[in-house]
C-alpha cells in the first residue's frame, strides 16, 4: 500500500510540473509578489477655516486593495505653523465614528508615538499588521493636542468623518463612537493610506478635476466614476491584472496656469505631479482628465495640448503609463463674477482637444468619456440621463463611465 501512495505523489507532483511549465495553474500561482501599493488617496487643495483646539478626529478612507499591514501618510500642506499630532491609531471602521472591536492599533512615526509635520511637510508612519480587504473602510485616529489648528484639507472629499469637541483631549484609543459627536465632509491631513499587497498589480491615479473628485455625487455613495472602475477591478479574479484605483482630484484644477483667465484656484496638474502621482507606491498608471477648466479660463487648444505633453513627458520619465481622457461636453453659460462661463467657441476648442487625444497625442491608451456622456441628438451637450448641472454628470452617468473604460489599457 506504501508503493501506491507512493506512486500516487510521484504522479501528482509530475502532473503539477507540467501545468506549471505550461502556464496552466490558478490565479494564487500568478499572485503578484509582496509590495507595497497605495490603495487611498486625496488631493489637499487648502487652509480650512475651522479653528480647533484639543481635539480627536477619526479619518474614514476606502482602500482598493486588499493585504496584509498598513501605513498612512500625512500632509501639512497648505499648513502655515507646525502640526502637532500627539498619537494616532488605525482600525476597522464598523458604523459611523464606531471601529470593529479589537482591530484599533496605535500608529508610531520612527518609532514615536507621535511626530510633528513642519509647514507644508509630509510624514509617513511605521506599518501595522492590519489585514484588510478591499473596498472596506478604514478609520484613522489623530490627537491634536494643539491650540487654534487650521487644518490642510481636501474640501469636496464625499465621505463622512468625524471630530470631537475642543477640549475632548485623546480618544484615538476608543474604538466606540463616543465623544466623536461632531461630522465633517473634508478629508484632514490624510493624504494616503499604503497597503502591503499581493492582490492587485500595482495603482492607477485619477488624476484629475471635479468631475474626478466627484462633484454631484453622493455623500457616502461611493458613486464616482473610478469607484466603479474599482468594483470592476474586484471582479476580475487574476491578482496580476487588477489594480487599486485612488483619486487624486481636485475641484476646478486645470493642466496649467499659463495664460490664464481668471487664475486657476488650485495647483495646476503640471506643478502637482510628485506630490499627488509620483510619490505614491506601486503605480503603474495615470488617468490624465483635465482641460475643461483651462477652456473655461480662455485657454487656447494648443496651450491645453501643451500641458498634456509635459505630464506625459514627465510620466513616461518614470516608466508610467499614461491615459487620456476625453473632456465631457458643457453647456453653454453666460459668464458671472465667479465662473468665466461656457460659449460654443469653448466648445470648438473642447473637440479640437478631443481630437487630439484620440489621434495624435502620445497616451499608452484612451477612455472615452465624451462618448460615454453625451447627448446622441446633440453631441454638445451631456445627456439629459446623465446630467446633473451641465457640467458633471449625475451618479448615473459617472456609473456610465466607470463602466466605459476599456480594462486591457492597464493590463498591457
């Protein structure tokens, strides 16, 4: 009986050789190795005006990746003094301000249990063993012990996070909700969430304006277009081909400043490149959707085209692939004090940009938006389905372009 067994091993060890040397094994053979991806992202564009003093704030983000440990990233960008973070935990968000019991783990920076951003400084913590899947939401804790803080923030962030009153001191080790009695929609200091990963095969950075940040969407909804494109990415069952989305949009952003008119309100996309792409861990790609605002401000095709061209330059310098997009019809509005407005000579210039971006420029692949959205009766304008203020699209129309992109671009 020894013999049989014996022959039985031998027979399914050579049978495994020849799938192996046939490339006929399961996904988990395929798994990519072990690395470092950024799984969560947001653009700080500001200075709030919120003044707070000793207090606790819990920091909601989704990850795209699921893995083994953790690390966050903070940014005191747009911070004009030092911030002071006196501790910081990480958990399993359960419901509202509220952590799954027993997974809250203090963070350390160094090996410090607390650190010190300088103005316009970023910090990233130590990992914590922290297993997570993907599309679950994560809570970050941070004490701020200091007095009369401004934050560095993301103001249009969609996701509901939580503060404590002045004074509340630390709470970043309570896995309740209790004391966190206040709730904010601008994401604070938190730039990025790291996860060390063998289920996808690097990132892919929206890079983009509002109709990447999300504008129109739904608080909570998760119901931007790169959100689906996630929950498609969860669907495909081979690690190697799947990637973490993040979104690294900003409301108004344009590719450039030159030219101008009125001056952009945010860090262009050519001067914001290392902090919100470069910087980030395991990104193979960039989703380049920007240039309605530079059109808006008077920008002629060229200039937009221009700007396109020194991003992709400056991208494929660092081995990324980079994705146009085509802009999305808008329409037409007269100006006012606070919006330069929209005119069908905007328009002509919109298609010549399109018309680029499918033929001549140098992207690595291109998703077509303007196709997805657009009205069938007239091409100039969105879909009334789709619409939400002739600008953005609905959450209905970002499902449509979620859905739209191509999936073998990032598998190339």
């Amino acid at each position: 009986m020894s013999d049989w067994r014996d022959f039985r091993t031998l027979a399914v060890a050579a049978a495994v050789a020849v799938l192996l040397a046939h490339g006929m094994v399961g996904v988990d053979a395929q798994a990519p190795a072990a690395r470092r991806v950024t799984a969560w992202t947001t653009s700080q564009q500001g200075l709030g005006d919120e003044v707070v003093t000793d207090v606790t704030v819990r920091l909601i983000a989704r990850v795209t990746a699921a893995g083994e440990s953790v690390r966050i990233r903070l940014d005191n960008t747009y911070g004009t003094e030092p911030l002071q973070i006196g501790s910081a935990s990480v958990g399993h968000r359960m419901r509202g301000a509220a952590l799954v019991p027993g997974t809250n783990l203090a963070l350390q920076f160094g090996g410090n249990g607390g650190v010190t951003i300088p103005p316009g400084g970023t910090v990233q913590s130590d990992p914590v063993q922290l297993a997570v899947l993907s599309r679950q939401d994560l809570a970050v804790s941070l004490h701020l012990p200091g007095e009369n803080v401004r934050p560095s923030l993301h103001r249009g962030a969609l996701t509901t996070s939580y503060v404590s009153a002045n004074g509340a001191g630390d709470l970043t080790g309570d896995e309740t909700r209790d004391g966190l009695t206040e709730t904010i929609t601008s994401m604070w200091w938190l730039k990025g969430v790291d996860v060390l990963t063998t289920s996808v095969g690097g990132a892919i950075v929206a890079f983009g304006d509002s109709i990447t940040d999300g504008s129109c969407g739904t608080v909570d909804g998760y119901d931007r277009w790169e959100d689906w494109l996630a929950v498609r990415f969860d669907m495909n069952g081979d690690a190697a081909r799947r990637r973490a989305v993040v979104n690294e949009g900003i409301g108004g952003n344009t590719v450039t400043r030159e030219g101008l008119q009125p001056a952009p309100n945010s860090t262009p996309g050519v001067e914001r490149l290392e902090r919100d792409v470069f910087s980030h861990a395991g990104v193979t790609d960039v989703v380049l959707f920007m240039g309605t605002n530079d059109i808006r401000r008077d920008a002629t095709a060229r200039s937009v085209i221009s700007g396109m061209e020194t991003i992709i330059e400056q991208a494929h310098a660092r081995a990324l692939r980079v994705h146009g997009v085509t802009i999305i019809p808008r329409h037409n509005r007269a100006p006012t004090p606070n919006n330069s407005g929209w005119t069908p000579a905007k328009t002509r210039i919109r298609n010549e940009v399109n018309a680029w971006i499918r033929g001549d420029a140098p992207f690595d692949g291109v998703l077509d938006f303007d196709q997805a959205v657009r009205d069938a009766a007239d091409p100039d304008r969105i879909a009334p389905a789709f619409d939400c203020d002739g600008i953005h699209p609905t959450p209905r129309g970002y499902y449509e372009m979620g859905w739209s992109v191509p999936l073998e671009l990032f598998a190339r």
